[in-house]
C-alpha cells in the first residue's frame, strides 16, 4: 500500500463548481499537510498548509484535515477556468529539522470548464 | 524576491551519458531539496543539503548525487544514464531547519534517448 493515494482523475467541473479533491495516507506519524497546484509544465506552488486536524481556509480554497480517518481533502469554492491544473497533496512527519522530506500523492489533474 | 532557479530548463541526453543539473535557491535559504516527478511514480524525494552537507537520502541509486555550495546553490548529477531516467526533475528550498514549507522551482526536463 503506497503511503499517499490520490485519485488522478481526471476531474471535469464546469466553472463555478465546488470541487472536492481528496488523499488518504497510511503513515500516522504524518502531521503536516499541505496542497500544491502544479500547471503544465510548470514546477509545483504551495496553495494551503495545515497542521495535524482542523480546518483552514484561504479566499475560495479549504483545507481539512480528518487524523482520525487518515483523510484530507481540499475544497475549491466557486472554481474558475484559472483553476485548471493538477493538485498535489503533500505531508511529513518533520516539523522541519533534520531528515525533512515531503511525500506526494500522485496528484489530480482538475480541469474547469467555461 | 528571486524564486528557486533551476538550469537548464529543458535537455536530452543519451543513454549511458551523464548530466548535471544547477539549482539556486531563494535567497536567504539555506536548505536544497531534489525531487524527481515522472508520470508513474509522481513526486519521490531524491535528497535535501543543508549547510553543504546531505541531510537526508531517498530511496534512489548511487548513480544519483548531489552537492551542495557555501552560496548555498545546489547541483545533482545523475551519471551512466538511463531511459527510465527521464523526467521533470525539481529543486525546492526552504528557509532552514525548523521550516517546513518548501518552495520549488521550474524544474529541468531530462529526456534520455
């Protein structure tokens, strides 16, 4: 069982949609979470952090986080066609000493329709 | 403020060739992360230096390496290449230790032919 699964779509939405994007993990020493938005061919940029449960939100984007269920989830409020772009979730369980490494889910490729 | 810089940005090489990769991080941090992306396997951590030294090793081959600068800039090299090699390679930075969130770059696309 890998680590971080994410389902790689694709996922279709038309513009104004709430999107759910989803991971599950099976490491439970993961304690950090965060989202990153990739465009084609371009490198990954950091969208939300969290840490451990709770929610977070930022402008049309949200975070949760579920420890006990080992499920996050990231919700796009009213999308837009700017929104198109493969979402990747990350976690660790480093607060950011030494042997600090993130682990990706494979990422879901979203695309928002006019 | 500058973001991570990766060079070049796009290369094809040749089986059994090697290559090496330049990363400069933002300015201000002191830490290197490598991740390779490919489409089938996603993002896997390579390595990450910090203060010129290797901190922390992923699951890759020796053919992989890297180093690290006293400027803090980074390069990896990845030597007798092969086709399973190609893919998006990614420098990411961050401010130090006690920071968890990384901040990547453009990436270099290897093809090996």
């Amino acid at each position: 069982q890998k680590e971080v699964e994410q389902d790689p779509g694709p996922l279709s939405v038309p513009e104004g949609a709430i999107v759910s994007l989803n991971c599950t993990y099976s490491n439970s020493a993961f304690q950090y979470f965060m989202w990153y938005r990739q465009y084609s061919r371009k490198g990954p940029e950091l969208l939300m952090y969290t840490y451990s449960s709770g929610n977070k939100e930022d402008g049309r984007f949200t975070a949760q986080v579920d420890k006990s269920s080992k499920y996050i989830s990231l919700f796009i409020r009213d999308s837009q066609p700017s929104d198109s772009a493969t979402y990747l979730c990350a976690m660790s369980s480093n607060s950011g000493g030494s042997n600090y490494k993130l682990t990706f889910g494979k990422g879901t490729l979203l695309t928002v329709n006019p | 403020k500058a973001g991570v810089t990766q060079t070049p940005r796009y290369l094809i090489k040749t089986r059994g060739q090697q290559v090496t990769l330049s990363c400069s991080p933002i300015s201000g941090h002191r830490s290197v992360s490598w991740y390779q992306q490919t489409p089938g396997q996603g993002l896997q951590f390579l390595f990450e230096y910090f203060s010129e030294t290797q901190r922390n090793k992923g699951n890759f081959p020796g053919r992989f390496s890297g180093r690290q600068f006293s400027n803090s800039r980074s390069e990896m090299n990845v030597s007798t290449l092969e086709l399973g090699d190609s893919a998006l390679y990614l420098c990411a930075s961050r401010k130090g230790q006690g920071t968890n969130t990384i901040y990547f770059g453009e990436g270099s696309w290897l093809t090996v032919v």
